[in-house]
C-alpha cells in the first residue's frame, strides 16, 4: 500500500484559521443585517436601521466584556478544580511547564478536578491569565506521551487565544438571540401596529412591511444559524488545536492515542455541562446520556481529528475496524 503524502501542519494551521475566520465574518455579517432590518422594520427609516444595529454593537461589547473579566474563575469554580504545584503534582508541571517554553508562553496555572473520567480544558482571557485544567483520570490513564499531546492540545488554546476567540463567537450568537426574541415579542404583542399606521401615513409603509416580513423570518432562522456557525467554529478551533499539538510536541502519535482512550472511556464527567462542554478536548457528554438529548455537537468526530493527525505523519486513514469501534462515541 502506497503511503499517503505528508501533510504540514503548519497548511492544516492556516487553513483551519482561514476557516474559523470566515465564520466570524459571517455571524458579524448576520448580526449587522439583523440589527438593521429590525430597526427599518421598528422605525420605517434607513437610519432607524443604523441605530438598532449600533445599539447591537454595544450590547454585543457589554456581554464580552462581562465574560471577559469573569468567565474562567467561573469554569474553574463550577468544575471544582482545585489548584496543583510541583510538590504535589511533579510531572504533570513538568510536562506544562515544558510545553509552555516550546508555545512561548508564560506558564498557566494548573488544575486538577477529581473525576476518574478523562479529560481536559483550557481557560483564560489571554496567555498571561491562562489556566489549564486536568481530570484526575485523565493523570491516571494516560502515559507520559499521551499526556503531553492533550498538554499541547490545550496550551495551542491559549497560544491561539481560542478563549477570547469562541467568546467573541458566542457573544455574537448571544446578540442575534436576544434581538430576535426581542422583535418577536414586541411584534406578537401588537407593538407594531401604531408604527405600521405612521409609516403608511408617510407614505413609506412599503418597504417598511417587507422589512417586517424579513425580519420575521430572520428572528426564527437567524437564532438557528447563528447557533449553527458557532458549533462550526468550535470545531474548527479544535482541528487548530490538534495540529498545533503537533507543532509543539513534534509527535502526532501521542495526542492521536489520547483523543481515542478519552472517547473510548465509558467514564461519565460529572462536573461538565451544556454551558462548558465546548472547552474540553473531548466532548464529556457522551451521546448515550440523557443529558445529550437535543444537543449540537461541539467538537469534530474522532474519527476525522485522528485521521487528521495520521495525515501529518504520511499514514492512511484507521482501519475500518478501529474506525468502527470510535465512530459515534463523540
């Protein structure tokens, strides 16, 4: 069998950040047209438009910067992680403080949470205000060379500032959701009424219907497709943070290993919910959980990361066994 052309991880970087933001534009795009059909709908006027989606901007900007300043200390409290040094975690700093040096960022402080599911995330505004996060099952499953690609994995999270990145995402998609609930009630509780009776006194009642019948339509889809572009995004911060890995510890085999022992274990993750689940490694809401019902996935499948991760090394995809025994386990 012929072997499979080695691809760079620095093309899978680049190619992954193209992706993500071309996402981003697009949810700032649907948000803007949002914002002004609601206001043209609302007003009857262009400028009325111009208002409702500066008044989204800022909505936008207090929500991020709420998250800002206050998100990870929350992640971390509601994980119940407890903080860990050298003393009574020696080679899990070591294995940190190794692969902060080679991401050239200043070392995160480190948790542990007492779960014997394993799994990780990363937390923080920016590398400076980093924390990483390790279950205690995670320490126990995994050998070193596992251990250091999930390491990776995460500190790529910080090095890439995906933190600040999927907050600005979600920040965006909280905005859509609130002017969408916003212009259906005021529209289902007779608000436009008086307005349509003004507009079309003024003789611009036209245009200002169509706008009410597209902004009807966008409250109901935009909210749906926004959500939509968020998980998209997510996702592809994952492929990044994979490849990144692989930047950092020089060795695709070690993460491809622990991605399939965490998606393979039956352990369930107590302490993860809807709200965090996007920042681990691995989804800890396993698709068997009642708790899974109704939800979008959050992270690419196993199977495509860890074929992703064979094709830096120049290896084929799994085996169709193994891909079997992984498929539909995230």
């Amino acid at each position: 069998m012929s072997q499979q052309p080695v691809q760079n991880f620095y093309q899978q970087i680049g190619a992954n950040r193209r992706q993500s933001l071309l996402l981003v534009t697009i949810l700032t795009a649907l948000l803007a047209v949002f914002g002004f059909v609601i206001g043209y709908a609302l007003s009857g006027a262009w400028q009325g438009g111009v208002a409702a989606l500066v008044i989204a901007v800022v909505i936008s900007l207090i929500l991020t910067s709420l998250s800002y300043f206050s998100g990870d200390s929350l992640v971390l409290a509601t994980s119940g992680a407890r903080e860990v040094n050298e003393t009574n975690a020696p080679q899990l700093m070591n294995v940190v403080r190794e692969l902060s040096i080679a991401a050239d960022i200043p070392m995160p402080r480190v948790y542990v949470i007492d779960d014997t599911a394993p799994n990780a995330f990363a937390t923080g505004r920016d590398p400076q205000h980093a924390s990483v996060a390790i279950t205690s099952g995670l320490l126990e499953k995994l050998d070193r060379e596992e251990l250091q690609g999930v390491i990776g994995h995460e500190l790529s999270h910080v090095r890439n500032l995906d933190i600040r990145f999927t907050l600005l995402v979600a920040t965006l998609v909280g905005s859509i959701a609130l002017l969408a609930d916003f212009f259906l009630r005021f529209t289902f509780w007779g608000g436009m009424s008086g307005r349509r009776g003004r507009s079309n006194d003024s003789g611009g009642g036209g245009l200002a219907l169509v706008m009410l019948a597209i902004g009807l339509v966008m409250a109901v889809l935009a909210p749906i497709a926004a959500a939509f572009v968020q998980m998209a995004v997510s996702r592809q911060r994952e492929y990044l943070a994979d490849a990144s890995s692989v930047e950092l510890t020089r060795n695709p085999y070690g993460l491809e290993r622990a991605l399939a022992k965490i998606a393979g274990d039956k352990e369930v993750l107590e302490v993860a919910n809807r709200a965090t689940q996007h920042l681990y490694i691995v989804n800890p809401i396993k698709k068997w959980e009642s708790r899974a019902s109704g939800l979008m996935a959050t992270h690419p499948p196993i199977v495509d990361r860890i074929n992703r991760l064979r094709a830096l090394s120049g290896e084929g995809p799994m085996d169709p066994q193994t891909t079997a025994a992984l498929a539909g386990l995230d």
